[in-house]
C-alpha cells in the first residue's frame, strides 16, 4: 500500500505550494534512477506519484477528502481490482517527460520536470504528444452497491483504434518508411552558437511525431492517425467499501493514442446514491430504530434493517433514547482488508401519546411508588388547566 503523500515528501498536511514544490524538487534529485552512483527507482516513483496529486489543487484538495484512487485492472484479460493507483509505467514515464503533450484534465504532470533534468542528466526525450488522452467520467451507483460492490458495463464514446489500419495510420497494404526529416531518429538535433559555446538543442521530430518511420499511404479511414471516435463498452468491478467521491482507475481505457502509440487511462469517479435507511460513516452503516417506553424499560428483541436483510437486534432493559447499539460485523467492508465495520443503531424511545383509563391508572400506581410528583389531575381538566 502506498504510504500518505504527504509524508513521502516530508512534509505536513498545510504545507504551502512552495514547500511542496521545493521538497519534490530536492528529493526527486536525490532518487532520481539515471543518477550517477545510482538513485532509486522505486523511491522515485513515490515521489512523483505524490507530487503528481499535491501540487494540483484539484487533485489534493480530493487526495484530501478521499485519499487515493482506486485502480482497476485493465480490462482486457487480468480481473478483479487491481488495489491502491501506482504511477504509469516508470519505462514508459522516463520517455514520456517533454513539452507539448496532450492530455486530460486529470491526467498532467504539470510539473516542468523535463527542465529540472535535462540539464543534470542530459540527454534528449522523446515527446508525450502522442499518447491518448485521459478521460474522466462520474459513475452513479447505488448504496448497497457501493457496499458490498458491483460489475458495471459502460459505454464509451471515445477515440478508439482505427479498425480499418488496426491503429497504423497505414493504408492496408502500404508499406511503413523510415521518415525522411529525422532520417528514422524521431529527433531533429541542432547546435547554436552562443556565448556560453556550442549549445546541442534537440526536438522532437514533427514529420512523424517521434516515431521515426511514415506509413507510405496514409490510411484512407482515419487519415493516418490510427485512431477513430467509436463506441466500446467495457466492463469495470466496482470494489466492495468504496466511497462516494472515490476514482477507479482502469489503465489503457482513455483514448487510444497517436498511430498505435500508449493509450490514455481512464478514471470513474463514484457517486453514491444516498439510501432512505442508512448512512455510512467509513466502514460503518448508521440507522435509527424508533422502540416503545415499554421495550426501553423491559427489554427487547427487534427486527432491523441491515446491509444484509433484516436481523434482530437485542435491545437491553433500561434502554436510554439516544442509546448506541451495536451490530458487529454488519458494516462495510473496507476496501483492501475486506474487514466489515459495524452497524450502529440510534435507539429513539416513543413515549406513548395516548393512554387508555386502564393505562392511566397502571402508570400513577407505578409513580407513587417511586415517590414522583405527578398531576393529580390528569384526563380532561388537567390538559385545559395546563393551558392557563
Ligand atoms: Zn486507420
Ligand atoms: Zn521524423
């Protein structure tokens, strides 16, 4: 499980952009993998992972209310709930570090990174412009399904892999080339002169955005870019214990990305339908239970409303409106250790509104005997002279 972002960094919960910025800054340095006498790689991806969500206010405002997103496991072939978000690839992050990149509201790393390291490390990287973007969606489910979980299909509308070329921008039948303006380097390398001496500048190449080879036809469907608007549905566990406001990660479900290139992520924010019966308070439910005078003084067994069905609750004599009774085990199940929490029962004691003669006389005896100053007066005389 991936430790509190905050303390990744060293830093506490009111700590200013600055300090944030300042801390990824000297820590992502120290760890940093290329380093020469070796970083840490696994270090470093902690490390970003927590800046990624702590320096965008959207994202730490929500890391703050929620804690992390969930991350599904992609749909295609693996099942079940793949636990806590990791970061993407780290492979895949150390070519993605560039300018230009499109990407989805949720999705940036905004942070000029390719500034702080191209001058330590060197080294040119190639453009992210090409991988899909992130898409983000809210998912309404109800109470019980975020209790105990679900298996939703969705459908997305999104830019998905070109049928027709299989998403390589080529014509069926065409032949791939090697791109004539980077020569199949994906990079265009420069020298300036300046004061400073001679000044290597690298870009990524725009013929080929990178890739360093041009289908020799482009395709007819998608005009090369590999990638269409379509309809795919997908399948996505929802995991028991999840709460409202939480984000499922499901990796590779964003758009696909440029010619065959890596495909965007797609996070589902939940939304959890409130439930007339409970509420939820982490991993435990909350509900009311309205009991007689009678059942509070005596002692009771009554029928409750559970997550699982109806179940009998034992109410203790001497029972106080207000009281907390507890169903253990009869909670949510927390969503990594699948622990159940409990469901707590506020006791409301009705004091009857209307007594028979019978009643009446039952409760004046029973009062006398403790001594308590009653009306003596009570039925119909007693009621108007109250009003005086
Ligand atoms: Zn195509
Ligand atoms: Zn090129």
């Amino acid at each position: 499980m991936a430790r509190d972002y905050y303390e990744i960094l060293g830093l506490q919960k009111n700590s200013s952009k600055d300090d944030i910025r300042r801390a990824y800054r000297r820590l992502a340095h120290d760890y940093h993998p290329d380093k020469q006498g070796g970083g840490d790689e696994k270090k470093f991806r902690e490390i970003n992972e927590a800046y990624e969500v702590l320096s965008d206010d959207a994202k730490r405002g929500q890391y703050d209310k929620f804690g992390q997103t969930f991350e599904q496991a992609r749909a295609s072939g693996q099942s079940g709930f793949g636990g806590f978000s990791g970061f993407q690839d780290f492979s895949e992050f150390m070519h993605g570090v560039g300018e230009n990149f499109s990407r989805g509201p949720f999705s940036g790393i905004e942070f000029d990174f390719g500034d702080i390291f191209s001058d330590i490390f060197g080294g040119a990287r190639q453009s992210r412009r090409t991988r899909g973007v992130d898409l983000e969606m809210i998912l309404e489910i109800d109470f019980l399904e975020g209790v105990f979980g679900a298996e939703r299909e969705i459908e997305l509308d999104k830019k998905d892999i070109c049928q027709h070329c299989k998403g390589s921008g080529a014509e069926p039948g065409s032949k791939v080339i090697t791109c004539p303006r980077c020569h199949g380097l994906g990079q265009i390398t420069s020298k300036k002169q300046t004061i400073l001496g001679n000044v290597q500048h690298v870009e990524v190449c725009s013929r080929c955005q990178g890739q360093g080879k041009l289908p020799e036809k482009e395709c007819a469907e998608c005009h090369g870019q590999g990638v269409r608007k379509q309809k795919k549905a997908i399948k996505v566990t929802i995991p028991a214990g999840i709460e409202n406001g939480q984000r499922i990660k499901v990796s590779g479900e964003g758009e696909a990305g440029y010619r065959g290139s890596q495909p965007g992520d797609l996070y589902i924010a939940v939304r959890i339908k409130p439930s007339s019966k409970f509420e939820r308070s982490g991993s435990d439910i909350l509900s009311t239970a309205s009991i007689s005078f009678y059942q509070a003084a005596l002692g009771a067994k009554i029928a409750i409303d559970s997550v699982d069905g109806e179940v009998m609750l034992k109410v203790p004599p001497g029972t106080q409106g207000g009281d907390v009774l507890r169903l253990r085990g009869k909670g949510v199940p927390h969503i990594q250790t699948q622990k159940r929490g409990d469901h707590l029962v506020t006791v409301k004691v009705l004091t009857p509104k209307k007594l028979s003669k019978e009643e009446r006389e039952i409760f004046r005896k029973l009062a006398e005997k403790k001594g308590e100053n009653i009306d003596p007066d009570d039925g119909m005389w007693g009621k108007i002279k109250d009003n005086f």
